[in-house]
C-alpha cells in the first residue's frame, strides 16, 4: 500500500496548506460564532489571511472556549449532521464536546491507517486495541484506522489483564495499541502469567495518550521485543493519529500537515517561537468540517522539528504540559523529567506516584516507585540515595524516596495519574 502523501514536495505542501487553512478560516468565522466574537474582538477577517505567516494575527482557540460553547456551540455544521460525537472525561469541569461528519470519519480514518502503516502495520496484521472505546477517541480511532488499513482489529479495550494476555498470545496479535503506562502494566501481566511476550508474535505497539519518556520506550522495547512507536493525537484536533512515528525514523512524530497546521508557542506570551525552540503547541485543523479549530492551544510542551522520512515537520517528544507543571518550593517540575531519572536505574519500574504534602510553609516532595523485584537492605538504600541525587542535580529538589514492592502501585486502564496533590488550595 502507498500514501502518496509521504511524496509532498515542500512547495506543493506549502501551497496546499494555504489553500486548505484560508477555507477552514473562512468556514470557522461564518459558523462558529464564539471564534467569529473573537476574531471581531481582534479586529481580523478572513480576507487578512495572505500568507501563513499571516495564521499568527488571528486568536486562539482555548479548552475554556469549547467548555463555554458546551454542548454543541462549537460546531459549524448542524447537529443533525453530525455522524459521531466524542467528549472529554470532564473530570475538571465541563466536558470538552467534539463532533464529526461523515466526512471527517473518513478523513480521521485515512489519517489513522497512514499513522499505522508509517510505524510497521500492514494489512492482514492482527491488531490487538486496548485502547479504551467510547467518549474517548483512542478506541474507536485506531479502530477505524486498523480497518481501513486492512488489519483485523481486537477491540479488547481496557481492563481484564490476564485476559489481555491471554488473546495476545492466543490470537497471534502482531501489534499492540495502548497507553504506555498500561503496557507496561500488560508486562507485569506477561511476568505472573509465566509467558515470555518475546515468543509471541508481536512485532510492535502504538503508544500514547500521555507523556512518556525515551526511558520508558526502552523498557517496553526490552520486555517486550517490539519496536515502540509514538502516536500523538488529541480530541480537540482530530484524536489519535494528528502526527505518528515512523518504524525505522524514530526521531519525533511525523506532523501530518496537510490536514494540521502546527505552531510552537510561548507558553506564557503567546508569541509564535523559531522552529528547534521549546513551546506550546498549537494546531490549526485544515480539512474538518463538523468542528475546525484555529490555533488550538494543546498545552503540550514540545519542539518543532525538521522533516525526516518526509518534508513534514516532526515534533520532539512531549515533555510535559504547561497546565500539568508543578512548582515545587518555587521550582517547576514536570512528571516526565522524575521518571527519566526513575528508569535510569534498572532496579526501579515505571510504575511510579508523585504525592505532594505541606508542612507550614514549604512543600514536602515524597516519590513512591516501585522495585523490580524486592529489594532489600543495601539494595534499597543504594536505589534510594542514587534516586535521591539524581534528583537533586536534575531540578535542585530534595525528595523522599519510597520504594515499594512489585504490583503496590494502582495500574491504570488508561492515561496513569502520576501526582497526588495534597496541598492546601489557595
């Protein structure tokens, strides 16, 4: 199979970028009322729009927009039209609501069938989805992906570890789609079941949903035997599948910018940064007709790369976002940045819980990881006080170290939750 997308020219794909983004402009302002308010407010139309340099005049889009225009204020197509409609958790608020047409379905899923063949997939591989399937867009969208690809597809979804295990190896499954955390999870699985996941037949796993480090990629490559490949995606875009790895480039996903624009932003001023330079990135849908967005603030903290298997830019791994930062004793900490330093210790899993206490005036940073196996007398000290060092010299912080046996952290379905914050509220 071949996507003639890989074969862009950058001039054909400059051109294209143009002619898509002043349509999904013009289409966002004449029926998206709450981003047309706001393009009023910023005095610009449309018609500015002359180049894509010109993109970086027009506002942003926000979470808190779409939560406002809850549920359907955000959509510039009628309701009736809308094929399919996905939501955030709302776990903080609001759900963030997301519709589709039956045109952005098709589109969604030639753009997930090209994020699975660029990582390894090919048609007739069984595909085994643990992804979870409902509101939230990773089931349903590799799903479609894996069909349209030619794959026969195991909506396992989330849940049920033995079973997981069990259809892997049973069924012959020659990739994997889940979230990191939960592969690694699906590991321990493999270890208690007494098989060994590299005499299967699996080849490779698509994973993402949530930051994970190179650390936590080497790991799941080692004990598993597969080749790990990230996939990025997120709901308010498209879903799974807006940039993915390639198999034997694994140097950043692959930005598929003939249908998102993406920019990289100053988190703080908003201002569009150099490509190479750390920023927020920000995503202008190109082709969606049920809900376009216009420089759609992700929160994500990343750069913007160099093409490589092809003239698209590529973006660095995530390593964190600027919602989910921390400031500990003044000093902004991200998850990602603890488990690189957990993984660089072979004793020590990715199974890992950041709890943040307060005692008068200052915070208490208390990191609680698990052993590989468990360990004991200078074991533990020596994982402890190299953990605690390494940490020190990374951010400047001193934490308390807990090193807990095998399986006493709580495994997560899906996205981990990494931090208990139980600091008193402002």
């Amino acid at each position: 199979m071949h996507f003639p997308e890989f074969d862009f020219s950058l001039d054909a794909l400059r051109a294209l970028q143009l002619d898509r983004l002043k349509a999904a402009l013009a289409h966002a302002y004449a029926h998206q009322a709450p981003y047309r308010a706001k393009c009023v407010a910023a005095g610009v139309q449309p018609d500015d729009l002359r180049s894509l340099a010109d993109l970086r005049h027009f506002p942003f889009t926000e979470k808190a927009d779409l939560r406002e225009a809850y549920p359907f204020g955000m959509f510039a197509i009628p309701r009736e039209k809308c094929v399919r409609i996905h939501a955030s958790s709302g776990t903080t608020g609001r759900p963030t609501v997301v519709g589709y047409s039956a045109k952005d379905i098709d589109t969604w899923s030639e753009l997930m069938a090209r994020s699975l063949y660029a990582g390894g997939a090919r048609p007739g591989d069984i595909l085994h989805n643990a992804y979870g399937y409902g509101l939230f867009t990773g089931g349903l969208g590799f799903h479609y992906g894996a069909e349209r690809l030619g794959c026969t597809v195991v909506p396992m979804s989330g849940g049920f570890g033995e079973r997981q295990v069990q259809l892997i190896t049973d069924f012959g499954a020659h990739g994997v789609l889940m979230t990191p955390s939960y592969m690694m999870a699906i590991a321990d699985e493999f270890d208690r079941a007494g098989v060994d996941p590299r005499k299967t037949a699996l080849r490779f796993g698509f994973f993402g949903a949530e930051p994970w480090t190179e650390g936590m990629r080497a790991e799941i490559e080692q004990r598993l035997g597969i080749n790990a490949i990230d996939v990025y995606g997120l709901s308010e875009v498209m879903g799974p599948g807006v940039s993915c790895e390639f198999a034997d480039a694994k140097g950043g996903p692959t930005i598929w910018e003939d249908h998102f624009l993406p920019e990289a932003v100053d988190p703080e001023t908003g201002m569009p940064v150099p490509d190479g330079q750390p920023g927020e990135l920000v995503f202008t849908s190109l082709s969606k007709e049920a809900m376009p967005v216009i420089r759609y603030r992700t929160r994500d903290l990343t750069r913007l790369l160099p093409g490589e298997a092809t003239v698209m830019r590529r973006m660095a791994k995530i390593t964190g976002r600027s919602d989910d930062m921390l400031i500990v004793r003044g000093v902004n900490l991200f998850p990602s940045q603890v488990e690189e330093q957990i993984l660089r210790d072979p004793a020590l899993t990715g199974h890992y819980v950041i709890e943040l206490t307060r005692t008068g005036a200052l915070d208490d940073l208390v990191v609680r990881v698990e052993s590989r196996t468990s360990l004991v007398g200078d074991d533990i000290v020596r994982s402890t006080t190299e953990l605690v060092r390494r940490l020190k010299g990374m951010c400047g912080l001193s934490a308390m170290i807990e090193i807990v046996t095998p399986g006493a952290i709580e495994r997560s379905m899906g996205k981990a939750r990494r931090v208990i914050d139980r600091r008193p509220k402002a």
